[in-house]
C-alpha cells in the first residue's frame, strides 16, 4: 500500500517531525512550495528531505498540478487545503484529518474556536472528502480532552498521536473504508475563518472569557493582541488569578512581580505571563509595563 502525506502549516511540520522520530519513513510528502504561500508564518519543510522524497506543489487545485501527484493509494491530507480535491477525478482514495468531532465545527478555526468557547471534550475526525466542506462521510474518530492548562499546540501534539495511530492502522489495512458513517447534519455548524481583528482582547469580559480568549489565539496561532498608549503587544500566556469580583477598571494593569502583570476585567483578574512586544518576548517580572497602566482605553 503507498500511502502519500499531502502536509501544511504547523500540524503538517510537527506530524512530519514525529514520523522522524519514530522511524517512520515509507511514506511520499506533498506539500506548497515556500514561494506560493501568503500566509505569514512559512514552515519550511526542505529539512525533511534527508528523510522523504517531497515534492513541492505551485497550485491549490489538483487539477493543475495532478502531473506530480504518482504511484498513490491513499492521500492522508494534514492541515491541508479543504477543496483541493473538489471536482476533480483521481485515482487514489483520498482521506482529511480534522481538528474536531465532526459535523461539529467545521471549516477552518476550529481549533481556535474550541478554546475560545471553552471546549472540554473534543477530538480529530478522518473522513472522506465530497463536494461540501469538511461534510464527508466519517471513517475515524478519536475523542481527545482539552485540560484547563492545554494550549493549542498542546491539543495539537494529542490529535498528531493519535493522527499516527491512525495512519497505522491504515498501513496495516485496519481501517475498513465500507464502515463509513454519514454525518449528522442536525449538528453540523460552519465556522469563519479567524482574522487579526477578531483577536483583539476585550478585558469588560469575564477573567474566565478573557483566558479563553488568549489560549485560542496563542501559538501556532498569530496571538491575542491589545494596545497600549497606542503601541500593540500579543498576551501568549496568561492565568487566571481572581475569577470574579470588581478590582479595578477593565484593562488596568492592578498589579506587577515575579508573576508578570496582573490585568482587571469585567469580572475577576488575570496574570499575563509572556507577552511580545515588536517582535521581542518578555516574561514575568521582566514583562515593560508597570502597575497603574490602563490597557485597551478608547
């Protein structure tokens, strides 16, 4: 059985990354050449190449570069582009790996938007692909939690597990393609794909929305983003310190030590831990603006 990766941004790479580390080699990558991407993060998978025979691909339409896509049983497609398949003929079957228990969340975000919504029990979904976004019929599923403490790319590193799980017991013709199951439709929902705006902090939230907030644009994500004194800086990491009560006006820096910078909201307080400021991380107590500094004033 040939089994091809078709590999994108961060899951891509850090899949890729575990496949090396387990030895794991018998497998053909696609993924975009470095000079086709306009996204601002660029993963650069050439590292691989002592390890797998990568082929880099200009189009995302399978249509117009199909010439390069060979000797392919399966296509296992990782934080791949949605509708590169759509309308097209191939012959290979073609399986998509999704950051959610499918049909919820659907479409890019999902894994922000889970944080954001303060998500517990989650998962990733492998189905087979058809005309309608992520609406394929279900080949495997796998339920995966979200802790209090996890990050994105802590939910990333659990479904990229599990992902290798999968990818073995396909290798091992485990996985029975005639034991497909249809998507409930009455639980389907689509998402928006996330922008730079819709990651501005609003501190008038609850300590609890506004922790939740910041983990779901946090790393591999662009960042949850405030102003101040009309200068930008991403919160990466925070907690939450007081989860309800009134301690100061939303966005007022209340306090500063060893633990970084103590923040009111609408309701309770959080501590941000690491922030970036002009490309520069600062941490804990090390973090440049002081108590008494007011965050996010119109």
């Amino acid at each position: 059985m040939k089994i091809s990766l078709f590999v994108d941004n961060y899951t891509g790479y850090k899949f890729i990354e575990l496949l090396i580390e387990k030895k794991d080699f018998d497998y053909k990558i696609y993924t975009y050449h470095p000079n086709f991407k306009r996204s601002q993060k660029i993963y650069d998978f050439s590292k691989f190449a002592k390890y797998f025979n990568i082929t880099y691909l200009a189009s995302n339409r399978y249509e117009n570069c199909k010439t390069k896509i060979k000797n392919c049983d399966f296509a296992l497609c990782i934080d791949w582009t949605k509708d590169f398949f759509t309308n097209s003929n191939y012959p290979f079957c073609t399986l998509y790996y999704h950051p959610s228990l499918l049909p919820m969340y659907r479409g890019y975000g999902a894994i922000s938007e889970q944080f954001y919504r303060g998500v517990v029990k989650s998962g990733l979904t492998i189905y087979l692909p058809n005309e309608k976004v992520d609406a394929g019929d279900i080949i495997y599923q796998k339920k995966i939690n979200i802790q209090f403490t996890d990050y994105p790319v802590d939910f990333i590193n659990k479904c990229i597990v599990e992902l290798y799980h999968f990818l073995n017991l396909l290798k091992n013709n485990q996985i029975n393609l005639n034991e497909k199951k249809k998507q409930n439709e009455n639980l389907s929902f689509y998402l928006v794909r996330k922008r730079q705006k819709d990651a501005l902090i609003d501190f008038n939230k609850s300590a609890y929305a506004v922790y939740n907030h910041i983990r779901a644009f946090s790393h591999p994500f662009f960042g949850a983003h405030a102003f101040i004194n009309s200068e930008k800086f991403i919160i990466w990491k925070c907690a939450i310190e007081k989860w309800e009560g009134n301690f100061g006006t939303p966005g007022e820096v209340i306090e500063k030590n060893k633990n970084g910078i103590e923040i009111a909201c609408g309701s309770g307080s959080i501590f941000a831990h690491t922030i970036e400021i002009n490309n520069q991380l600062f941490k804990y107590e090390d973090i440049p603006i002081e108590k008494n500094s007011l965050i996010n004033q119109l």
